[in-house]
C-alpha cells in the first residue's frame, strides 16, 4: 500500500474538482486530484455539449417545416440521415471531452491518482487497494449519475439512460422518454423532429423547470400540439420484447392501452455520487440524502475542514455553478479554518427546447405568496416573434411589492437564452422594475416583449 500526504485531496476530476484543485495550486498548497472514472466532464461527454449537437440537427430539420408559411417552396423532402447525424454528434462530443482531457494531462502525473476513494477518517482516504492519502482538507467533487425508477428495469436491456444516446450510432424508428423535465424534453423534442417516433411520459404535470403553474399548463399544451406528451401518466406496467418494449398505459377515460417501442430512455433525474465514499467514518453531518450538509456561500460542510462542490451536493447541477462551487471550495480548502463566502451568481437556468425555456433568480414556488407581482407577456402577438413565425411562449416576471425590486422570472419563448442572460445581469445588480424600463430597448426585437412584462408589473405595482 502506498502513502501520500497531502495538503488539500480533491475528489473527482470533472468541471467542479479540476476548478478545486486549480485553486489550491494556486493558493500555494499541495495537492493531488483522484479520479476513478473516465477523465472529461458530465458536460463535454454526456451532458451540455453531445446535446446541443444533437438539437442543432433537429433545429436544421425542422426549419424546413415552416417554408410553406413563408411562400418558400421544397421539391422533392428532406431525408434524415440517421447514421450521419449521429457520427457528428459522436464526432463533435469526442473533440469537446478532448479539450477537457488535455487539460488533466497537462496536470503532473504525481498530482493524480487513478481509483475510487473512499473516507478512512477525517484525515486519510484510501484510492481502490493501492493508496492510502493523508491530506489537511479534502473536497468532495464526484459527481452525479443517472436515477432510474424501479419500474422501468423491467425493460431490461432496451432501458437507456440519457449518456448513452450520444453513442448511437444510428437514430432509432421509435422511444419512449421518460421524465419531460430538462433532459426529457431537449432529446424527446429533437428525435421527433429527426423522425423518430417519439413520446414522454411524466408524473404530477411537471413540465420542464417551471414551478409557476401559468408556464407549466402553457408549456405542456405547446409540447403536446407536436408530440404525445403525458405529464401525469398512468403506466401500468412496462415489459422488455424482443424486437423492443411494450408499455401499458392506462387512459384518463380508464381504457387501457398498448403502446411498443424500440427503446426507453429514463431521463428521470440525477442522484449524487455520494453512497460509496465512506462518508459515515467523517465527522460531516448527512442530510436524508446522504449528501453533507453544507453552507452554499462557502461549500463547507458543517464547521469540518472537508468541502463539497458541483452536482455531488445536489444544489445546482449545472456546469457554471459548479466551476464557482469548485473555486471556492478549493480557496476555502487553502484558507481553513478562516473560510469566506464566495461569490454565488444570481441562478439562471435554460432549456435548449424550441421554445426555448428559462429561469432566473427566484422561481414562483419560492416566494411567499402576497409578497410580490407577477408583470406577463405572451409572445403570440409579440412584434418580432410573430415576424419569424417563433410566436410561441409566455413570460412571468416577479417583482417585490414595495420595494419594486426584480425577485426572479419563468418563461418560454424565442431563444429566450439571452433574455435570461439580461434579466440574471439586472437582478444581481440589484435593479429594480422602474430602473430597468429606464433601459434601452431597441425595435423590433424579442427583447421588446421583457418590456411590456416590466411595464405590466409597474402598473400592478403601483396599484398595489
């Protein structure tokens, strides 16, 4: 058994633990980073990256559908190339998770431990059965993986989760997604719309990451005007076939259904990668979870001189926060005991759906009812979205009663990425709804519909 001592031990190599570790070297520790898996983050191998790509062949084929609209006229159809498609995803995917892997190379080799670590003790992590790692603080950076609902292993070798689309090498005729929330809906919209059969299953009308019940209705009716979307079904039983997977739905009239598919892919959520790291031989505190209880400003669990980052904390699973997550938790490494706060950006969240959907700040479910108004637009008979024929969506902006300060905001609609971008800026510098409509709003642009929102919660606010 060999032994390493070690200032600051970081576990897990993706967007979070390389950001920790890069903090400690910087901040003049010693370190080591320990990683089991294969090197590239969730993002460039699974996540972000794979998928958009994935979108961006849908987006190319869909356009062609509103031609018509536009007096424009095709001869002939468009032919999806299933096999190609997906040797660019492939192709694209392994050049992002290269960039990701060159920089871990670029780590000295004495800096790196390869194997699944586990907690002895406070102070001392063994790696598989081949080292023993005495470090001062360590950071917990492992990751998430994939959570599949009891039910659906009964589809047996035709059950897929999210990761393992983006190594098709051809589109499948037909899947059954379950769970419509972010991951759901980005793959279940874009293999329709490269021709494959396709719907999704959810339960208690949860569409996307809305929490305002106005964004949830709307946004399940306008998914489900271009493919089966069942946000509360009933499955009553789901079968592995030979040629595919048989799933017994059952009606709101109670008729019973028969439905087959090639394959089901189980887009249910992540659970963090926490059961394994022998955390019950620590002095850190568990939540129900299994996951540390921990300070979010900080990414200290507890009082302890052990911290925790990126989607093992089951906070933000996202890449942007968990890179902040992973600098302050490996500056706090390097400063302990005298931990700060560091900087947390106000949230911001998108789905890459077409309408695209998002959140900023607080959403509805977050704020205490009566504190606040809600400013509305819908983007139907907005100027510039009616223009590109993209007028679909609608955008709830919450403000503070009193105060008219920006509390947060859900929507859907054109590309409202960069809304969303706007609106994250405007609400952690604080701006109240009066001081944004003092900002310049060109015409006509989408942007323009934000505007009437903000002028719709200044009139309530003012009433109120």
């Amino acid at each position: 058994m060999k032994e390493m001592i070690v200032d600051v031990a970081v576990i897990g190599a993706g967007t979070a633990g390389l950001a920790a570790y890069r903090a400690a070297i910087a901040g003049g520790k010693s370190a080591v980073i320990i990683e089991g898996g294969p090197y590239g983050t969730t993002c460039a191998r699974v996540g972000c990256m794979p998928s958009k790509l994935l979108i961006a062949a849908a987006e190319a084929a869909h356009v062609t559908e509103k031609w018509d609209a536009f007096g424009i006229r095709l001869d002939g159809r468009v032919r999806i190339d299933g096999q190609a498609v997906m040797a660019r995803v492939r192709s694209e995917r392994d050049r992002f998770v290269g960039f990701v892997v060159r920089g871990v190379e670029s780590i000295p080799a004495e800096h790196k431990l390869r194997g699944y670590a586990s907690f002895l003790d406070d102070h001392s992590l063994q790696v598989d059965g081949h080292t023993v790692v005495t470090f001062g603080r360590a950071v917990i950076a492992t990751g998430s993986s994939p959570a599949i609902p009891p039910m659906l292993k009964a589809a047996g070798k035709r059950l897929i989760v999210n990761d393992d689309v983006f190594d098709w090498t051809d589109l499948p005729e037909s899947v059954a997604v379950f769970g419509p929330g972010v991951i759901g809906l980005e793959l279940g919209q874009a293999l329709h719309r490269l021709g494959v059969r396709v719907e999704v299953f959810g339960r208690g009308h949860f569409v996307g990451p809305f929490s305002d019940p106005a964004l949830k209705a709307y946004a399940t009716n306008a998914f489900a005007e271009e493919f089966p979307l069942h946000a509360d079904a009933k499955v009553v039983s789901v079968e592995e076939r030979p040629e595919g997977v048989r799933i017994m739905q059952e009606l709101p009239d109670d008729r019973v259904v028969t439905k087959d598919f090639e394959w089901v892919i189980a887009a249910t959520g992540r659970t963090p990668n926490v059961k394994n790291l022998g955390l019950e031989n620590t002095s850190v505190t568990l939540g129900t979870n299994g996951v540390p209880e921990f300070d979010r400003t900080t990414m200290q669990c507890g009082s302890t001189h052990i911290f925790i980052a990126g989607d093992a904390n089951n906070d933000l699973p996202l890449l942007h926060e968990a890179a902040d997550e992973g600098r302050i938790a490996g500056e706090n490494a390097v400063r302990f005991p005298a931990v700060q706060p560091g900087l947390r950006r106000e949230p911001i969240a998108v789905v890459f759906s077409d309408p695209q959907l998002a959140t900023v700040g607080k959403r509805f479910a977050d704020l205490a009812p009566d504190s606040f108004v809600t400013g509305e637009v819908s983007f139907e008979d907005q100027g510039r979205s009616r223009v590109m024929l993209r007028n679909k969506g609608l955008l709830h902006v919450y403000a503070e009663k009193g105060s008219g300060r920006l509390l947060g905001c859900e929507m859907m609609g054109p590309d409202v990425e960069h809304l969303a971008h706007l609106l994250a800026w405007a609400m952690q510098s604080g701006m109240t709804v009066q001081r944004a409509l003092e900002m310049p709003f060109y015409h006509p642009v989408v942007e323009e519909g934000l505007r009437t929102a903000l002028r719709d919660a200044a009139a309530k606010l003012a009433a109120a």
